[in-house]
C-alpha cells in the first residue's frame, strides 16, 4: 500500500489513568499530526471503571484515522499474589501476557505500523517493536519531574540510595527539585521492585523518543533537566517531548451517561458558583474505614457544599479499587461507611456518590471552587484545565511527588497533613477545605491556577510549546520512515 502517511500503534496498559492520555495522543497524532492511530486497550479481567472507558471509546469511534482494539481480558491472579506485590508488578505482567494478541494483530494489518508508544508498564513489548522494524516511544502519562526520576533511576548508586532510604536524605536529581524522603517513590530497601523499576528505567531511556504529559510553562527546571543534552537528557537516546496537557474533553453536547450523572450535575446547576467542594481519590484510591468516618466529619466541620465519590473502605491498600472493582468499587452499601445521621444532617448542602462519578464534567462545572484529590496526574491536569485549586491527599505511586509540585511549587493547592497513625483527622481536612474555599489564600490559589489554565491551553495551540514538541516527533517519525 502507498501511503505518505505514518501509521503508530499505541498500548494502553490496564487503568482510567492510562487510558485516558494514551486516547488523547492518539486524538492529536491523527487530528493535528496527520497520522493514523491504532490503539490497543489492554485489558485485566478484573479491570474496573466501564462507564468512562465505554465513553472514551464512544468518542473516539467516528475520528478519521483512529483505530481501537481492545484485547481480551487477561487473568493474572493465578501467576502473581494481589496481597503480596506492587500494582505496577500486576499491570506489567498484564502487559505481557497480552502480547501474543498484540503481536498477532499487528502482523494482518494492511497497512503496517511503523511506530510504537507504549507507556511506562508496556516497555515489554519494546523488543517486539524491534523486531518488526518499527521506531520506539515510550509516553510518560505524568509530569517532567516524575520523568527526571525514572531517567535518573539508573545512575543513582547503591550509596545515594541506602542515605536516602536509611536515613531519610533527600534524593538529589541534576537539574531539579530533590525528592523528599517523605514523597519518595522507593520507600523500601533496594530489593526486586527496586530492581525492576531499574530495568525498566533502562528500557526507556533505550527508545527513539519519551513523550510526557506535562509542558514546558508549567515545569520550566524539570523540563528543561529531562530534555538538555547536557543534563538528564544525556541519558536518554532519543529526545525527550513536553507534549501535554492531554487530558479527557468533555463535549457539552455530550450525552450524559447515567442517572447519576444527571443528578450531580442537575444539583450543581443550582449551587452559587464556585462554592463546592469536590472530593475524590481516582480510579483506585480507597481510604480506611476510620478515615472514611473522619473524612465525612471533616466536611461537615468545614461547613463547604460538596459532592463527594464515596468508596468502600479499605483497611491495608490504599489503590485496592484499581484492580478490582469488587474491593472499595461502588454499591449503595457503601454509604453505610458513613457516620450515622451524616447523609440527613447534610442533604441540603452535599452529595455523595457511591464508586463513580463524572469527574472531568464535575470539576468544569462552574459551581466547582474546589478538588479534594489523590493527586493522580490526570485528576491533577483535569484540575489545572477547570482553574479548580486543590487539597491535596496523594495515596499511592508518585502522588506524593505531584503534592509537593502543587502544594510548594506551583502554588494551587494546600497539603492535608497525615498525622501519627496514618489518618488526617477531621479538624486538618475542614482547615485545608476553608483554605482552598474560603480563606484569603484560596483567592490567590485561584487566581494561579488559571493562570496554568490559560498557559496550558496555549501549549497545545498551534504554535504552542507542546504542538511543536509532538510536530517535531512526527517529523522525526515521518524522516526514519522514509
Ligand atoms: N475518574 C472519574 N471518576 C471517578 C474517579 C476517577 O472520571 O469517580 C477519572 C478521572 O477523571 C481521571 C482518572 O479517572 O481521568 C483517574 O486518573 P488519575 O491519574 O487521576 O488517577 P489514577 O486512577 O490513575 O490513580
């Protein structure tokens, strides 16, 4: 087939949080970069969270270019242990296990790929790439700070790593911001998972190109760190490209997908602008049962409207709804977590939602003033694009990392405190909501992060800093193909 075009396959590893991004670089490859764009959604059995894959994929269906597979669902649970490893062990292993399909798939195409992006948990499929003939990018669905770590990983010394994990010692990354023991994403001793986090280090730093989800105005050091030669960039083969932020849009004509939704949204339409508080800790995130009741005890303190996505506790992991839906996921018994009498003493300034709720259209609302988040990176870009400020509460993976970006670094958030024990009690979570809602402070919080806002939304605009940077990738792209 004679084509000028470059056809890139695309790999989606199990998770909200990866698809969603993955999507919308395929949007943009095929929409603003002339591309034709094959994506792969790899699926777990026990994958979660439907209604907003099934309405990503609606979107998606009638662009000119955009191809979606989604791979039969692959059980891992007989080959590895929830209980005992990491979530990143499951999704790679995932991974893997849906090769043979990819592969096969990527064989009967008539017209042959010539590119792969894969994100951080599909380096796997890299040597598969290879093999075909096909150019490697691996696409960081997170920020540059987060990228400076991962590009680092391999070069940090047992030394730098036992002062940092024995002695708490910040991590020093050339060119940024170091790592806070206390936001560190190594928090055990040098082990398997460390091991694995370096290979796969390894891997990305091999590829033709890293794409990340972040821009250039929003993280001028860390961006600048990862993409100069003469600093982290050495390290990587290929160039490094700022090409966010890709985050869901929400169409106004959309067609709203369930009872629930039209019930959040019809209630927000008649709240004051910017008087609601929303809470919710992304596609995972699940809280104790203690913290929920103090949770539900801090709202009422802080005295905020708000509308809050309530999951079924959970005592010992903290992302135990990413897997399984069964675990933290939704149900109207969930709300029976809540302290007795809440739900009644606050029906008339807040709502709760059991497991799900449609948050890009939630925090573009206008009656939103405020984001309780998890600080996963989509919820975090969601945020910045809406000029939504935030309480942060990072649970899991690099969030903590995300919190301090926000909280010391950009100015749009405040940080709820953990106390001894693990819990943020109610007192701390109504003082951080009245920061962000009501205090002085919040105003300039607000007035920051549409600042990012607007400064976002120019990157990805013709001639912004973003649409050069994935131009120059598909320039790149179209060169090697030739
Ligand atoms: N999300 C949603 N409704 C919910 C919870 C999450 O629509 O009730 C979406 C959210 O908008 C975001 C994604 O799920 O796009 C979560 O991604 P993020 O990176 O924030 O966190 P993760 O779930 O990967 O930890």
């Amino acid at each position: 087939m004679v084509t000028t075009k470059t056809h890139a396959v695309l790999l989606a590893s199990p998770g909200v949080g990866h698809l969603t991004p993955t999507v919308e670089l395929g949007k943009r490859l095929t929409t603003h970069h002339g591309f034709d764009v094959t994506i792969f959604v790899v699926m777990a059995t026990t994958d979660s969270s439907d209604t907003i894959k099934s309405s990503l994929l609606q979107q998606t269906s009638n662009i000119n270019g955009l191809n979606i597979i989604v791979t039969p669902p692959v059980d891992v649970s007989d080959k590895i242990d929830p209980s005992d490893s990491p979530l990143s062990a499951r999704i790679i292993l995932t991974m893997i296990e849906s090769l043979p399909f990819i592969r096969s798939e990527i064989l009967s195409m008539k017209f042959p790929p010539s590119v792969l992006i894969v994100d951080i948990f599909g380096t796997t499929a890299l040597p598969m790439a290879r093999d075909l003939d096909m150019s490697t990018y691996v696409f960081i669905t997170s920020n540059a700070w987060f990228s400076a770590v991962f590009m680092y990983l391999p070069l940090i010394t047992n030394e730098a790593f036992s002062i940092h994990v024995n002695n708490h010692e910040p991590l020093l990354i050339p060119g940024c911001e170091p790592v806070r023991f206390e936001d560190t994403l190594f928090d055990s001793p040098w082990g398997p998972t460390h091991d694995g986090f370096v290979n796969n280090a390894k891997n990305i730093l091999s590829v033709d190109g890293i794409l990340m989800n972040t821009w250039q105005d929003l993280e001028p050091v860390a961006t600048k760190a990862v993409t100069d030669k003469e600093i982290l960039g050495r390290f990587a083969k290929g160039p490094v490209y700022p090409v966010g932020p890709l985050v869901r849009t929400v169409e106004p004509e959309e067609k709203r997908e369930s009872e629930n939704e039209n019930l959040i949204l019809d209630w927000l339409d008649r709240q004051p602008a910017e008087s609601v508080i929303f809470l919710s800790f992304g596609s995972g995130g699940t809280l104790s049962e203690v913290q929920t009741r103090e949770l539900a005890y801090g709202l009422e303190l802080s005295q905020q409207r708000f509308v809050w996505v309530v999951r079924r506790p959970s005592e010992d992991d903290a992302c135990a709804a990413f897997f399984d839906e069964t675990k933290g996921g939704g149900g109207s018994t969930v709300l029976d977590y809540l302290p007795e009498g809440f739900l009644s003493r606050t029906k008339e300034v807040g709502i709760c939602i059991p497991g799900w709720a449609p948050q890009s259209e939630i925090l573009k609302h206008p009656a939103t003033g405020g984001f309780v988040t998890h600080c996963g990176w989509n919820s975090v870009l969601e945020s910045i694009l809406s000029g939504v400020p935030m309480v942060t509460w990072p649970l899991y993976a690099e969030q903590k990392m995300n919190a301090t970006l926000l909280s010391e670094e950009l100015g749009v958030a405040v940080r709820a405190t953990v106390a001894e024990g693990g819990v943020v009690f109610r007192e701390q979570i109504a003082k951080q909501i009245r920061r962000v809602m009501v205090d002085e402070e919040g105003i300039a919080m607000r007035i920051k992060v549409k600042e990012y806002k607007v400064s976002g939304e120019k990157a990805l605009s013709l001639f912004g800093s973003s649409h050069e940077s994935l131009s120059k990738m598909a320039k790149e792209c179209q060169v090697r193909n030739a």
